[in-house]
C-alpha cells in the first residue's frame, strides 16, 4: 500500500511540476515585475489558465486515445508507410483485426492525476481573472 501511495505522489509531484512550469515560462514571457498590479494579476491569470487549460486537454487527449478513437488514424498512416516500404504489403492486416490487436494493448489507465491537476489550475487562472476584473476593470 505504502509503495502504491508514494507512485501516486510522484505522479502528482511530476505534473504539479510541469504545470508550474509552463506557468512560470509564461509568467517569464509577459515580464511579471515590469507592470503595474492590475497588469501583473492579469499575467497570472495567463498562466495559471494556460497551464490548466493545456493539461487538461491533455488529459482529454488520452481519454479519448485510451478509448479508440485514434486507432483508425493509426491504421492509415501505417498502411501507408508500409505501402512505400518493399515487402510491405505482405504485412497488411484489415482493419477489424488491426483495432482488436490494439484494444488489446491499450491497459486501463486510472491515473486522473493530470485531470485534476490541470482543474485545480484552469480554477486559480478563473479565480485570477475574476479577482482581476471585479478589483481593476470595473473602475
């Protein structure tokens, strides 16, 4: 039990990282300490929501792989390689027995930690933004 809760802190070690990161590349972009303060809440807002945004989608993405629906791109595009490739053609497969070969090998992912890493970010960037618009834009 011990070994399985310490995975899940460095998954959600590494992702709240990664988030931070992105968050402070945009913060760097913008050049956080040259504005004033409305500016400044408004270039945290940036980049907590593109952080939040960009994870979640990603984890809308392999939501969407883990379940198939990609498979079919993946058909096309090896087919076409093995296509230009010699003796390729001898490898073909149709495509009812190609999406059941994958199926098979897509395991069940229950990491969620990227989903909800991303929320809890893509919520600050909304809680900046508001804080932003009724303190600074209202006046």
């Amino acid at each position: 039990m011990k070994q399985e809760n310490k995975g899940t802190r460095v998954k959600y070690a590494v992702c709240i990282g990664i988030e931070v990161l992105i968050a402070f590349l945009v913060i760097w972009s913008k050049g956080f300490f040259a504005h004033s303060a409305a500016v400044n809440i408004q270039i945290l807002s940036d980049a907590f929501f593109v952080s939040g945004i960009l994870m979640t989608l990603f984890a809308g993405m392999l939501y969407v792989s883990g379940e198939g629906a990609l498979i079919g791109i993946g058909f096309v595009l090896r087919n076409m390689v093995l296509y230009f490739i010699p003796m390729g053609r001898t490898k073909h497969e149709r495509y009812a027995d190609y999406r059941a070969r994958k199926m098979s090998e897509i395991k069940g992912q229950g990491d969620r930690c990227i989903l909800i890493t991303g929320l809890i970010f893509l919520s600050v960037g909304i809680v900046f933004t508001a804080i932003w618009y009724f303190a600074f834009y209202q006046q």
